[in-house]
C-alpha cells in the first residue's frame, strides 16, 4: 500500500472527508511520526506495533568490486516491531491464504 492509496481508502472509509481533507491527515500524522523518531523518540501503537531508533556502530566492510576494506561510520535506523495482534492477524491470514491456494 502506498502513501496514495492509504489516502484514497481513508477518503472511501470516512464520506465526511474530502480527498484534501484525507490527504492532509495522513501528511500530518506521518510528519508527527517523522519528527518523533528524528528526536529519538519512540512510538507505541497499542495493537499495531512500535517505531524505534536502532544504533547501528561503526564497521569495516568491503567493496564488492575490488575487495578492499571500507571505513562504515555509524549511524541511526528506523526500527518496526509489529504488535502481538499485527503478528497474529497477518499470520492468521497468511495461513488462510495458503489453504485457500491448496484447496
């Protein structure tokens, strides 16, 4: 699903929103979300899952065209651990799927 389409289901879910209106929700949480975690924060979605900075120390890799080692400096990464019923939902579905496929 894409930024556009989740706008697009919020707009057909909620006839009270226009596409503007719609569009601008779902602008403004992502921005909420964006400068939380930029300020280290982290973010709990009961149900869902949570957002969180993961550190990641410096290293020495290689270039896989010479092979000579490389300085990686460290660095912050987003993180996403689904919640308890995120997990047990898509895996419920995944195996409905796949009976269906077999059936």
């Amino acid at each position: 699903m894409t930024r556009s389409d989740l706008v697009e289901e919020l707009a057909a879910r909620f006839s009270q929103l226009t596409h503007r209106d719609a569009e601008f929700a779902v602008k403004a949480i992502l921005d909420a979300m964006n400068d939380s975690l930029v300020r280290g924060n982290r973010i709990e979605i009961r149900g869902f899952g949570s957002f969180s900075i993961n550190h990641r120390p410096p290293r020495m890799g290689r270039n896989p065209r010479n092979g000579e080692s490389v300085a990686i400096p460290e660095k912050r990464v987003p993180h996403f651990k689904p919640g308890k019923a995120l997990r047990e939902a898509v895996d419920q579905r995944t195996a409905q799927l796949e009976q269906d496929k077999q059936v």
